[in-house]
C-alpha cells in the first residue's frame, strides 16, 4: 500500500529527517549544508551513535513550505555518500 505524503500534510508545517550515516565527523555538517540550500534556518541536528558506534543518526527538523520541497531533500540527503539511509 502506498501512502500519499501529499495527503496527509498540511503545509506550512514542521517536518523531521533522520539521516543515518557512517560515523563521520562531516556527516552533520554535510545534512545541515544540504538542509540549508532547500530550507534556510538555524539549526541545532539532534545527533545520537548506534550502539557499536559505526553509524550516526542526525534528526533535523524544518519548516516545509511544500511537497516539492521534502521530496528534494529526501533524494539529495539520501545522495551523500556517506549516508545509508533516510527516513
């Protein structure tokens, strides 16, 4: 079943990317500058380590403007090559 993103928001709104990467000193930079070309703001990521510490989760939450916008930084977050997932 394929759930239409469109639908279920309401936009302007607040929405949150978890970018999980490889436990990189550049990985939270690399979000915020991708996250600052679509949506420019000040940003504080929220960054935690996986268990064994090889991977960084990075939540960073905007203020979407529309679903062009969302889709755009899911495939350009999901673009870093030291990211391996974005939710």
């Amino acid at each position: 079943m394929k759930t239409n993103l469109k639908a279920l928001l309401e936009f302007p709104c607040p929405f949150t990317y978890k970018v999980m990467g490889l436990a990189k000193p550049e990985l939270v930079d690399m979000v915020v500058e991708v996250v600052q070309r679509h949506a420019p703001g000040d940003y504080i990521p929220e960054v935690k380590p996986s268990s064994k510490g090889t991977y960084h989760s990075v939540s960073i939450t905007i203020n979407a403007t529309h679903i062009e916008q969302v889709e755009t930084l899911y495939e350009e977050l999901g673009n870093i090559e030291i990211v391996r997932m974005v939710l």
